[in-house]
C-alpha cells in the first residue's frame, strides 16, 4: 500500500506541474493579448475584436486549472477548529471522511459537465478567428477540473485512512510542509540581505557625516 501511494503521489505531482505549466501559459496569454489590444485599440485606432473573448476563456481555465493545484497542493481553506482538539488516529478518520464528501461532490459535478456539453457544443464562439463549440470553455474546464480534484481527493482518502492504520505520513502533507519551511527560509535570508543592506546603508551615512563634520573644522 505504501508503494502504491507512493507512486500514485508521484503521478498527482507530474499532473499538478502541467496544470500549473498550462496556467502560467493561459495567465501570459491574457497579458499578452491585453496588452496587444491597448495598443492597437489607442496608438493604431483599431481594437481587436476577439481579445476579451480569448482573454475570458484563458481566464476560466486558469481558474479552473488553479483549483485542482490548489487541491494537490492542499492549499484550499480547511477549518481545523473542532479537528485539531481530536487525537491522531481521530483526525486522519475525519479527513478522510471529508475528503470522501469532497471526491463524491466533484464526481457528482464532473456528470453534469458532461452530461452539458453536448447541449453547449451546439452554441459557437463569437468573435475568435476560429470558429469553436463553447463548450470547450465552459463544460469542459469545469468537467477537467473536478475529474482532477476527484482523483487528488481519493488518494487522500486512501493515505488518510493508512495513517489512521499504520500511522504513516501523508505525502501530500510532507510536500505542503516542505514548501512552507523552504519558503520560511526564503523570507529569512530575503530579511538577512535587508538588513544587512540597511545596516551598510547607515554605514555609510554615519561615515559620511562623520567626513563632513571633519571638513567643516578643517
């Protein structure tokens, strides 16, 4: 079971990396186009049409996109209040129910979306060059999106309950915190320079005050 989570954690994180590659993709695309449409639209006198539209759709993946990320890197907002007081074995019990409510719920919605993008594959895009079913902006971020979180809510079933059982580290976790102390770090030695840039700055202020007062009694 070990090596099964193991692998399975290692395949959530190569997903998670092209989910955050396309989202930075998506995010510099609607820069780009922006930043293009300011400037045709008030130095050329010619807007381009289909950039809101573009900007839109890259928009709704991102979010999309940004939520399943979100959910391998445990970063959505959890409520510990009443499970922090629980002991170990207890807690792990109830993530693991909760993140079974959570995986059932997105599966439920997954359906939906596809159930609709049959309906909403009959409407095309408006103003993009070319011509595309709009489901492919709507339906199918939405459908991608909570096949996704389903499937990172499953293995934290599954690891929850083996650290119920076996007391064994939830990978998942173990990423999250080692993101956190890096960062921690980051900001220390980010704090370190400042300070020591400060400290050489009213060095050099103190010595050049100090040069000036000699000059003025000389």
């Amino acid at each position: 079971m070990d090596i099964t989570l193991a692998r399975w954690w290692r395949l959530l994180e190569l997903i998670g990396r092209l989910e955050r590659l396309i989202g930075v993709m998506l995010l510099s695309t609607i820069v780009v186009a922006i930043t293009v449409q300011v400037i045709t639209r008030y130095f050329f006198g010619q807007p381009l049409v289909w950039v809101e539209e573009l900007a839109g759709y890259c928009f709704l993946w991102g979010v999309f996109l940004g939520a399943a990320v979100g959910m391998k890197e445990l970063r959505h907002i959890r409520i510990d209040t009443f499970v922090s007081r629980l002991s170990a074995r207890p807690q792990a019990l109830w993530r693991a129910l909760t993140c079974g409510i959570l995986t059932a719920c997105c599966l439920i919605i997954a359906v939906q979306a596809w159930d609709i993008m049959d309906v909403e594959s009959r409407s095309r895009t408006m103003s993009l060059p070319v011509d595309l079913p709009r489901h492919l902006f709507y339906s199918t971020p939405l459908f991608v999106c909570t096949v996704s979180i389903a499937f990172t809510g499953l293995y934290l079933v599954c690891a929850e309950l083996t650290r119920a059982v076996h007391a064994r580290p939830v990978d998942a976790e173990q990423a999250r915190q080692a993101r956190e102390l890096a960062a921690a770090e980051a900001d220390a030695e980010a704090d370190a320079i400042a300070e020591r840039i400060a400290i050489g700055a009213r060095a050099a202020t103190v010595a050049a005050e100090t040069a000036q007062r000699v000059g003025d009694t000389r």
